[in-house]
C-alpha cells in the first residue's frame, strides 16, 4: 500500500515586499496509512505551513503533493474543498468551531456537508462524542464548553467523516497539561482503535512521548525522522 | 434542501449574535417598507379617487366623437346613432355601459346675466350608467327621459344667473344649418358638483337638444365604461376596430389631470422604493460587510472544513434574506395597521375644496393590496439579497491560511 501523504521536494516561499521568506525548502515526506507521526522544531521551522500545504488549504510553490493519490497541485478551489471534506479532518489550535452550533451540530456540521442522511448523521455524531468523552455535553455550544472539551469535540468533528488523515496542528497549545495528556491519550487510542492516520505538529513533549514516529524540522527543512516505540 | 438545512440554522443564528445590530437594521428595513407601502396606498387611493371624479363626472372611461369633433367641438361634427359594428359593440359584455350625447358649445341667458356653457342633450337612463352627475341634483330633479325639455344647471351657474328651480333661461347655440338658433327651457334640478363642472355644464333631453339644433338623430358623442377597468386599452381596441373611421380615445385624453396624477402616483412610488431601497442597501451591506469582518476566522473555519465557496456566498446571503425578509414582514404588518383604519375613506376636511378644484375627490378609499404588497415585498426582498452579494463575495474570498491565522 503506498503512503497516505506523499510530499516531494515541497517547497514554499512567502513574498514579504522585495523579500523572499522560503517557509518550506525542498521537503520529502511520506506518512504511511495508519501513521501516527508527530512534527516538531522551532518557531518559524515550517511545521504548520507543512500541514497547510498538505491540507490543501496553501499551494506549494514548487514541488508535489499528494493525499491518498490525489496530486493536489492539479486541484481548482473546489477540488480542493473537497478533498478537504472528504479525506482530511483538522483539529486546530485555538478550538475551531461554529460557535452558534452545539456540540453535536459540530459534528453534524461535516456530515452533512457529506450529505449522510439525518439518522444516520445524528447517531454517528452523538458516537464519536461518547468516543472522546462528551457524553451529556451534546447540546452545548462551544462557549459553554472548556479548552479541552472544545477540542475533544474539534477531534470528533475531525474523525466523523472517516477521513484518510488527521492533521493537527498544535492541538495541545492551549491546553493546561493534564488535559493535553487526555487529549493526546485519546487521539493515540482512536489512531490504534480505528487505524485513522494522525500527522500531529507539535511543541510538547507529552504529545511526542505517545508518538510513534517523529520529524523534527528546523529552516524549512526535514532534519531528522525516527520511528520510536510507542510509549502508551 | 440538504444545504438550506445546513446553512439555514447557521445563518438564522449567526444574525442574533449582535441582537442590536440585528435589531436596528430590521427596524431601517420596516421602516422603509411601511413608508413604501403606506405612502403608495395613499397615493394610489388619491389617483383612484382623482380618476373616479374626473370619469364618473362625464367622462366616461372612453369617448367617441365624429371626425373633427375634438378639434372643433360644435355641431358641424356630428355622427350618426351607432349602429352595425359599433351598436354590436356597445352591447357587448365588454362594456358596462355607454351614453349618447349631443354637446355643443352654447350661451344660457337669464333676465339678469349670461354665461358661455356646454351644452348637452342626453338620454337620462343612459347617462345614470357613466356619470354621477345625475345623482348629484340637489334642488328639484333630473331629466326624467330623452324627450323631456327641461334644463338641469349647476348650483354655481344658478347663483351666477341669478336664477333658480321653475324659472326660465335662454340657450342660444349655432343650428346644424349654420345659423343660430335659441331656446327657452324650465330650469327642473340644479346639481351640486365640482365648482368647474356645476359652472360650465347644462343638461336638457336628447331629442329637445336636437330639435332645437336640427340635428335629426345625429349625436356628438357617446361615453362608455369598460366591464373590467384593466382591461379598458383592448375595449379600445375594439371599438376602434368596431368603427374606425370614428375617433375613439380613453379618459387619459380627456382627463388629463387626472391621468398626470395617476402617473405622478406610479412615478412617486418608483422614486420612494429607490431612495428606501439605496437607504436599506447601505445598512444592510454595511451590517453584512461588518459581520463578514468579525467572523473572518469562523470563514476560514469552515473553508477549511471542506465548505465550498459558494456554500459560504449562499449562507451571508441567506443571513441577508432573512434579515431583509423578517424586516419586510414587520414593515407590511406595520403598513396593514396603518392602512386598515382608513380603508372607509379618508376625508380632505377643509382642504376638500382645494382638492377638488385639482379634480382629486373630497375622500380618498385607501386599501391593502394583497398583490401590492407582495410584489413590493419581493422586489424589496430580491434587491436585498443582490445588494449583499457583494460582502458574501468578500466572505467566500478569505484565505483560510491567513484567516485562520487570526486570533
């Protein structure tokens, strides 16, 4: 079976004025399905534009990607969104959700994007809520919810439409470290449960310490990528 | 319907996220239609009640005259009594009545004074169907047939004459023969009416009107009603292609104010729904334009999410027909109350002679119109919607890189 996530010689300059910024330089990454990788490295390394670029959300300035042998440089905007929904779940920072849905209509909000039918829409979402811990905490808007609970609900939204990656970019920033622990904890236990691939950047070494394979970049570059053994 | 039900929910709560906003840009909305709705009412029952004195004076809805006539209106031009074709016509269903007439103009005399007048020798039970005029006899009565040989004049025609009920006046008029000719009549009724109509008009039996002129049975004109008012253009039609070589014209000729009023009102509502629309567009670009600002984040959220663009176009301009359209629901609630109370008619009071002398009747009948009020609703609505196109492109337009970026 070939890689999930296939990056070759990805590269990515941001024009500031008359300078050039290179964010990405010339990277070569593969993430296998089932993966669950995390990436590290400085401020400024590359990580989240790696995870955009990946995610189809910016474009390469040169160079190839591909998700789930989809090449995504060939995509128009629509394209892209729907490979978005379809094969990539976000879990963001800063507890992305639609503040006037609840939790539930979070998770519903991708499923019905995907068009499944009402029952079997509202069952799968009350499920993966009970999955990560919600149970009760359904109807609540995010407002009403903590950090953590927010970003549980951001998981389950994430996972709901089965999607062929998880990214995650710095899912645990904000998080006080008993909660980052249950997070990471459960992302660590739904990637072995459903074989859902995770590619997770990341400062924190808790998060590090459950991974299974670990990138560290610094300048935009990949500087090192070990397989370590699973530690939960 | 799938993705009105996603977007649907969303957009309902996203408008009540800043209630006051909310809340002002629906009163600018009801505002705006209230006063489009109300004021057009007015202005509509205004014209209608303009046109309604100016028809149901003597007009008519339509007149047809001998070839001539309208330029030289004397008794040189006159028609025959319709028959064939026209006579058809006439007694079609399109027509709800008609009137013939003999009209000339003339000089009435009393004892004391003179004054010039039109003259008209007409069928009583025929005029009843086209004027009211009959109706309006204040003192004694109205002709009582063709042949009756009394004389009904206006009140301010009475009193300039200084004459009344019982007594006598002379009409002096040109003969079809070119000569002139002169009759004494028995003033029977005097009629109350518009200052211009109860001075200028005089009313005797058709068959005395042409014995007297020596017309034989020749007429000058005859004024008729469609059945159906919206329909009265194709009447026309018909009665012109019933006798073409008549001139066959509608009111919008012979009431020229009337008809200007009636165009003014049109052209007033046109105006009033720009100036409302142009001030309800700003606030609600404005409103959108700021919303789309505020929730920059939330957009790239859900581009990011795998909504497509047009999905995110779709839900700001939903946002905006909801807004614009619970706006235009309060405005046509508020326009209802307003209209309702009046529909038995609004009086002039003391303008009432002022209004007149402009051929506007002393009440005006304002009234919902169910079809009105919908046609401008939609307008309103569909305009709305276009005019926040604009911010909902903005909306779809975010990067969700740089959007998501934003704390």
């Amino acid at each position: 079976m070939g890689p999930i996530v296939s990056c070759r010689r990805v590269t990515k300059i941001y024009r500031q004025g008359v300078l050039a910024v290179p964010a990405l330089q010339g990277v070569d990454l593969d993430i296998a399905t089932g993966d669950f990788a995390t990436i590290s490295g400085p401020s400024g390394s590359g990580k989240t534009t790696l995870l955009n670029v990946i995610g189809g959300l910016d474009k390469p300035s040169a160079g190839q990607v591909s998700v789930d042998g989809v090449a995504l440089a060939t995509l128009d905007k629509n394209a892209l969104s729907d490979i978005r929904l379809h094969k990539i779940g976000f879990v963001f920072q800063n507890y992305s959700l639609i503040p006037v849905l609840s939790a539930v209509e979070n998770v519903e909000f991708i499923l019905r994007l995907l068009d499944v039918p009402a029952a079997e829409r509202q069952a799968r979402a009350r499920e993966m809520l009970r999955e990560v811990g919600l149970e009760g905490l359904e109807d609540r808007r995010p407002a009403r919810l903590s950090g953590g609970q927010q970003q549980r609900v951001a998981v389950a939204r994430a996972l709901a439409s089965k999607p062929a990656i998880v990214l995650a970019d710095e899912p645990t920033a904000n998080l006080d470290s008993k909660t980052a622990e249950e997070l990471i904890v459960l992302m660590a236990r739904l990637n072995v449960q459903s074989g859902i691939t995770f590619l997770i950047s990341t400062h924190d070494a808790r998060v590090i310490a459950h991974t299974r394979r670990h990138i560290e970049m610094t300048d935009g570059r990949i500087t090192s990528d070990v397989a370590i053994k699973f530690a939960a | 319907m799938g993705r009105l039900g996603l977007i649907a929910p969303i957009a309902w709560r996203n408008l009540w996220r800043n209630p006051r906003r909310t809340i002002i840009t629906l009163i600018v909305v009801a505002v705006g239609v209230w006063s489009v709705l109300s004021l057009s009412a007015m202005m509509r029952a205004i014209a209608v009640s303009s046109r309604d004195a100016s028809l149901r004076l003597l007009t008519g809805e339509a007149e047809i005259h001998a070839p001539g006539y309208l330029g030289d209106p004397g008794v040189a031009h006159r028609m025959p009594v319709p028959r064939g074709a026209l006579l058809h016509f006439l007694q079609s269903p399109s027509v709800a009545g008609w009137a013939p007439r003999l009209r000339v103009p003339a000089i009435v005399q009393s004892e004391y004074r003179s004054r010039a007048i039109t003259f008209l020798g007409v069928v009583p039970r025929r005029e009843r169907l086209v004027s009211d005029l009959p109706a309006s006899v204040a003192q004694g009565h109205y002709l009582s047939g063709p042949s009756d040989n009394g004389i009904v004049i206006g009140a301010d025609l009475a009193a300039h004459l200084k004459t009344r009920l019982g007594k006598r006046v002379i009409v002096m008029s040109q003969a079809s023969d070119g000569h002139l000719t002169e009759q004494s009549y028995t003033v029977i009724g005097i009629f109350d009416g518009p200052q211009a109509a109860e001075d200028e008009f005089a009313f005797t039996g058709l068959l005395a009107a042409q014995s007297m002129l020596g017309t034989g049975p020749d007429l000058s004109e005859i004024a008729f009603d469609a059945a159906e008012k919206t329909d009265l253009e194709n009447v026309v039609t018909s009665a012109r292609r019933s006798a073409p070589a008549l001139d066959i014209e509608s009111w919008k000729m012979f009431a020229p104010l009337a008809y200007a009023l009636e165009s003014l009102s049109d052209t007033y509502i046109v105006v009033w729904l720009t100036i409302m629309f142009v001030l309800m567009a700003i606030g609600i670009v404005n409103t959108q334009l700021m919303a789309v600002f505020e929730r920059t984040r939330e957009l790239g959220l859900l581009q990011a999410l795998g909504m497509r663009p047009i999905l995110i176009v779709a839900q700001v301009a939903l946002e905006s027909g909801l807004l614009v359209g619970l706006g235009i629901i309060i405005g046509a609630l508020l326009s209802a109350a307003t209209i309702l109370p009046l529909r038995h008619g609004v009086d002039f009071g003391q303008f009432a002679n002022a209004a007149q002398s402009y051929g506007v009747g002393r009440i005006f009948y304002p009234k919902v119109d169910l079809l009105a009020f919908v046609q401008f609703g939609l307008v309103i609505w569909i305009l709305g919607v276009v005019a926040t196109l604009w911010p909902a492109r903005a909306a779809a337009k975010v990067d969700p890189v740089q959007a998501m970026s934003q704390s």
